[in-house]
C-alpha cells in the first residue's frame, strides 16, 4: 500500500498552475504514461482521473512510476517539512539523506533514533509511503545520476561508489526509475554537467528568492583559517566525511541553483557531501512561507520585504559547529576566527594534500580532549566548558546529527557547566537545523529590536517570539541583518562581541558570544 495525497484539489491546481515553489513537497504519477514528474512540469497536464499524489518520490516509484525524463524529478529541492518536523519521520528522513542505510543498513537507523526495525518502517509508510529501504533506494539512484553525468567514472565504478551492493541492483534500479541504461544516461549527458579529472560539479536547486550574499557573507566572516576561505562570491571549506575527507567550492549566480563542485577521497560520500552543504545554506527551505508569516509581522515587515530569501545559515558538521559555538564566547567574530584558527593549525588534522588555503580538517573531539587544558589560550571556565563538551560528544552521550532529537540533545547541551541557554540554542538553530530557535537573551536581538521601536525587556521578546512561531530562527536571523554594519545587505560583522545573556537583574554577563562562531 502506497499512501497518496488526500487533498486531490489542491494538488491538481498546482500542477494547472505550474508553480515551482511545490516541487520536492509532493509528486504526480500519471497512470496514463506510467511517469512521476514534479508540480512545474512543463508538459501537457494530465487528465485528473489519470492522476496520483504521492509525498515522496520513493512512493511514486513503489507505486510502479519512473521519474519523468522532461522534469526530472529527481532533480527538486527538497521538501522543507522533513527540516522542519522533529518527530520520529522527519528525523529517519534527515539521517536517510545523509546516508545512514548505506552505511549502517536500517537496523543502524533504527538503533540511531532508538526504535524498533519494525515500527520504524511501519511509520514511514503511513507517513511518507515508502519504508527505509525504499527511500535509501531513490538516494542512490540520485546520486547514481550524478555520478554519470558528471564524472567519467567507468559505469561498474559508479555503482559502488552511489552505495549499491551489486552491479545487477544497480542496473535494475537505474532502468526502474529512470527508465534508460547508465549507458544511455551517460550518452545523453550535457556539456555543462562536465567536470574537471578528480572534481564532481554539481548544481544544487533552491526555492526563490535566495538571498545568496547574505548567507555568503555570513559564512565568509566567519571562516576559520586552514578549514575555510572566502574570495569573490566563492566559499571553500574542507569535509570530514564518513569514507573519507574532501573539499568542495559553493558559488552563486546561475539561476535557481547553487554551483557546487566537490573533491572527494572517496566517492561513496557524495551522497552526505551534497546533503550537508544543503543544510549549510538552508537549500531546502520555502523562503515564501517564511516571508508570509514573519512580513505580516510590523515590527519584521520591512526587514522582510528589504531582504527576500534570507536563509538561516546551518553547519557541516554539528560537533565542529558546537564546539566553535564555545569559542565564540565572550569573544569578537575576528576573536573566535583567530582562537579556532589556532586549535585548527595545533590539532587539526593535515589533509594529505594541500588545497589553496585549505589545509586542514577541523580539530574532533578526542584530540582536543587529548591535548589537556593548556595551550586554548582562553579563561579557564571556557576551556573547561569545552572539554566537557567535547566528552560528552567523544562518548555518545551528545549526538549533533540530523536525526539528534532536538528537545533531548538541547536539555544534554545545557547540562554542562559553562553551556547556557544561549549556546545550547544557537546549536540547535544551526547544528540540527532547527527553525523554531529564538534567541530573547542575545544583545544583537535586543538592539535590533529597539531600533525597529519595540520593547526589548526579556517578557516583551518572549511575547514577540511566540507571535513569529513556527520560524523564530528566521525571525532571530531578519533581526541580526537590521544592525548597522552588514555583509551585502546580509548579516552585521561587529567589532565586538554582542552576545551574552541577558539576566532577569538586567545585568549582562558575557558568558557566551552573539554567533561569533
């Protein structure tokens, strides 16, 4: 049983009206030609008793549809829900994007999100009608169609490296969705697909409008040295990756897509790579839903309408991210780019291979833990609040993956001395991709909020919070880019910190830093 969209309606105007800002949320297969497609396909729409919606593209396939060769579905942002959602579905969705199934099979998923084999598949269904293999299935087939038309790889070799166990699995799924041979994918391929020996050059679609300078900027002000570099409109970085480490290169400017050009030690990681610079940029969000919500806000609308597609910036790599978010405290932008600068040339680890500036992968855990307290180069509290930190993450006690549960992994963050609100927070915002983060005691938000004329006492910001539900982050995010001296229009590059909690005595104490980190 494939479950399909009930609200038949609704979903049939979309498709009359072409709008592209729902492809990825739902498909179409049409019985008569035995093809999904995504809502904006070009093509004649189909006659409505003809018609079925599906909520995956892994459930139109199990119904027996091949994805359409004119609009490639397979080809869509994805659906902002699984982003937003932090029950059971949403977090097995996250983790299965990343690759979890290939690597760990599903008995590794469930274990991760701590439920049986059975009900987890059970769920899925009912929610997004294809189970954990199903899903896993689409992934590499998608990543399969990269890796053809992108490299030239021998065919045998992309089958592996997309995560299939067998040369005949991969040709049966590639001819069942896509209804072609690698070969004939491969023949077909275009010009502009084509990459340099050793790189994998992609584009990464997104929902207009995007505001690519803003999030540029914000990560380019913020790029630690040997790990990340910014030059004209470009951001590079390195990857811890499950197989391997890499490198890839974001840049805008091509329509509806982000370029994205990725150098792998092994290209079994594909798959993970691309989905992490997804959620680094925040690819996947409906950016009108957001400006629908939060513009209808006085105090937001203007900010709003001045920047269009504002994106909350996420992270690569969730322990990285948290432990910078401690470096970042008490400290300037500049301040933390320079202590984690310094971790990154003391115990990071060197890449084998030196990529223009790039030299280094950031420092994990068990290294900082075994350097000991000296050498950090900051207060005593803070590198003890850092150790514990890292600990916590070393054993397992904190997971900072997609599939983390937010609520238990933000009560684990604040049970460590030196950790307030604050931090834990601002973890949750960018390392688990939660869009519901707001942040009331942070100075920044504060001073934006009493340049737009409101009241910036702790009671009147937890009200204005809730009133901007269920996209607080953004909201958070709209409020930093209102400060004097921004990046393109984006978020503000202070001089000096503005972080910090705010207590309820009014005093401000500069445990934590504003998002230095």
């Amino acid at each position: 049983m494939n479950p399909m969209i009930e609200d038949f309606e609704q979903c049939y105007r979309t498709i009359q009206s072409r709008d592209a800002r729902f492809d990825g949320r739902f498909y179409t297969g049409v019985t008569s030609t035995g093809v999904y497609c995504r809502p904006s396909c070009p093509a004649v729409t189909p006659k409505p008793r003809n018609v079925r919606f599906y909520p995956t593209a892994a459930a139109a396939q199990s119904a027996g549809f091949r994805a359409c060769k004119r609009c490639r579905p397979d080809a869509t942002p994805g659906s902002p829900e699984w982003n937003m959602r932090a029950d059971l579905a949403g977090r097995a969705m996250r983790l299965i994007s990343d690759g979890v199934v290939d690597r760990e099979g599903v008995s590794g998923l469930a274990r991760r999100l701590c439920y049986t084999e059975r009900h987890l598949h059970r769920q899925l269904m009912a929610e997004v009608g294809a189970g954990p293999l199903a899903l896993a299935r689409t992934q590499r087939a998608h990543t399969a169609r990269l890796l053809i038309e992108t490299t030239n790889l021998p065919i045998t070799e992309v089958a592996f490296a997309s995560g299939f166990s067998s040369i005949r699995q991969f040709n049966e799924t590639v001819r069942s969705v896509f209804a072609a041979n690698p070969t004939d994918l491969r023949a077909t391929r275009r010009k502009r697909d084509e990459a340099a020996p050793g790189e994998v050059a992609l584009r990464l679609p997104y929902r207009e409008p995007f505001d690519a300078a803003g999030i540029m900027g914000f990560l380019g002000a913020r790029a630690v040295p040997g790990v990340e570099e910014t030059a004209d409109g470009v951001y590079r970085r390195t990857l811890r990756l499950p197989y391997g480490t890499g490198v890839v290169e974001l840049s805008t400017g091509e329509g509806r897509y982000v370029r994205c050009v990725l150098r792998l030690k092994d290209l079994r990681d594909l798959g993970a790579a691309v989905e992490r610079c997804r959620r680094l940029l925040d690819l996947d969000a409906d950016p009108l839903a957001v400006a629908d919500h939060l513009g209808s806000d006085p105090l937001l609308e203007p900010l709003v309408r001045r920047t269009p597609g504002l994106r909350v910036p996420g992270a690569v790599d969730g322990t990285e991210l948290a432990v910078r978010a401690v470096l970042g405290q008490q400290v300037s932008v500049a301040g933390a780019r320079t202590l984690a600068g310094r971790l990154v040339s003391r115990y990071g680890e060197e890449l084998a291979e030196t990529d223009g500036g790039l030299t280094h992968l950031f420092p994990e855990p068990a290294a900082l833990l075994e350097s000991g307290p000296e050498g950090f180069g900051m207060p005593e509290a803070r590198v003890d609040a850092l150790l514990r930190l890292c600990d916590a993450l070393r054993s397992g006690r904190i997971f900072l993956d997609p599939g983390a549960d937010r609520e238990e992994t933000l009560r684990a963050l604040l049970s460590i001395r030196g950790i307030g609100p604050w931090t834990a927070s601002y973890v949750a915002m960018r390392a688990l991709g939660d869009p519901d983060v707001f942040l009331p005691t942070d100075l920044g938000v504060r001073r934006a909020v009493e340049r737009l004329g409101g009241a910036a006492d702790l009671r009147s910001l937890t009200l204005l919070g809730k009133r901007w539900r269920p996209w607080r982050s953004y909201a958070t995010c709209y409020l930093w880019s209102a400060l004097e001296g921004t990046l393109n229009g984006g978020f503000p590059k202070f001089a000096e910190a503005i972080g910090g909690e705010a207590r309820p005595n009014g005093k401000q104490e500069q445990e934590e830093g504003e998002y230095a980190s």
